[in-house]
C-alpha cells in the first residue's frame, strides 16, 4: 500500500504576512530565566524566614527581575487561600495557623533587603474573624519598630 503524495502550499497572502515579520522577537517581550546573585539571596533569604511572595506563590514570569533588582511582593498570612478563584495561581484550601511572629519576621527581610518601599498583600483568611488584619498592623508596626525612617 503507497501513501499519497500532499503538497502543501501557502496561500499568497500567508507569505506576505511571514515575510513582513521581523526575525527575531522584541527584547521586551524576552523574559530572562530566574538566577543572578540577588535572586539566588532572596530566593534564600525567604526560605530561611519562612516568608511568602506573590512572586513566588502566583508564579510572576517577572520574578527573576524583580528579585535581582530587590524588589519583591511580600504575602502574609500564609501561602494558603481560602478562595478559589480561577485566574489565581495560588494555592487554595484550609490555611495554616496565624503565625504572630510573621510579622518580625517580614520586618527583618525588609532590614536586611534595605527597602525604602514595602509591598505587602495577602491571601485571603475567610477563616479569621478580622481576616487577618492583625497581620497587616503588625508588619507595618515591626517596620516601623527597625526602621523608623521608612
């Protein structure tokens, strides 16, 4: 049995268009691969404290830069969402204690990046009565505490 013999051609039109698009791809449309010495420390420094990152947790294709200019999206009150929302790659279920010293914690990692600017988000905790806004005063006021010019 022979198999039959196809030819594909493309239409004038799709030449046309192939032929009009540059050769390579933007810079700015390149996403580096994670790594560099500040990525490699924070990436340490987060695992050391314990800490969580909307970098990490939502998987940002951005994370490598961000990290190796020290900039970072802190998350408290876990790594754990009590919602499921379909657009959101963090993980959802029931979260973990609430940790109080997650707060100093925070604050150290922002001492030690030297940070004149903190972004701090969280999960949501449909579980905590105040949804976790101890957790958020806490931080600010722990910052405050080691770095009183921020």
């Amino acid at each position: 049995m022979s198999v039959p013999f196809v030819q594909l051609t493309r239409s004038p039109a799709a030449v046309a268009v192939a032929e009009s698009l540059p050769g390579r791809k933007p810079s700015w449309l390149k996403v580096r691969a994670p790594g560099g010495p500040n990525y490699a420390h924070i990436k340490g420094m987060m695992r050391e404290l314990g800490l969580h990152t909307v970098c990490e947790e939502a998987r940002c294709p951005n994370i490598g830069e961000c990290w190796e200019h020290k900039a970072a999206t802190f998350m408290i009150l876990g790594d754990v969402c009590t919602r499921n929302c379909t657009y959101c790659a963090v993980a959802h279920g029931t979260p973990t204690e609430f940790d109080p010293l997650e707060p100093v914690r925070l604050a150290e990692a922002v001492e030690r990046m030297g940070l004149a600017h903190v972004v701090i988000t969280s999960v949501d905790r449909d579980d905590l009565p105040n949804g976790g806004a101890e957790a958020f005063a806490g931080c600010i006021t722990e910052i405050k505490r080691r770095i009183p010019d921020s």
